[in-house]
C-alpha cells in the first residue's frame, strides 16, 4: 500500500480528537476561532454529543439531532466560519438536552 500523507493525518486527527481531547473543548475553540476546521472535526463533536450525521454520495453533511434539529454542511475544505458557527450552536443544544 503507498504512504498516503492525507489519511494518516487525517487518521491522527481523528484518534487525537475522539481519545485524547472532548467534545466541549473542541465547541470551545471552534467558538474563539470559526477558521480552518474540517469535515472531521465537527464528525468527531457529532459523535461525542450524539448528533447523527450523513453524506449519500453528496457535497453536503447532514447533521441531526432529536431536539436540537437539522444542519446541512458544505463538505469543502476549511469550511465556512458561518457553518462552523451554526453547528456550535447546534453541538451546544444537543449537550443542553443531553445532560437533562
């Protein structure tokens, strides 16, 4: 198998978000700096709040939950600081009703 530089970091990403870091600092710092995040982070913050979340062979990420409701996400890298805005507040009412 040739070294694909793209997976491995974009594997590293992952396990250092899923392991090592949590979810409210991960909403914490996508507040303070909107810029330059991926696709897999905010999967990573879906998993941990329990937003489900899906891509159909589309440019778009859908993000769901139960009470706190429905985003669609351009896929593109970085996304938008105005995407990354909205799914704090989504990923910040999914932990409200998470936690009651």
């Amino acid at each position: 198998m040739p070294h694909q530089p793209g997976m491995q970091a974009a594997w590293y990403r992952w396990w250092y978000h899923s392991i090592v870091s949590n979810a409210r600092k991960l909403i914490a710092k996508m507040r303070r700096n909107p810029r330059d995040w991926g696709i897999e982070d905010l999967k990573v913050v879906a998993d941990n709040l329990g937003i489900d979340h899906d891509q159909h062979g589309t440019s778009h990420v859908v993000f769901r939950h139960a009470t706190a409701g429905r985003l669609s996400v351009p896929a593109h890298r970085p996304i938008k600081p105005v995407y990354v805005r909205l799914f704090v507040n989504l990923a910040e009412r999914a932990s409200e009703n998470n936690e009651d």
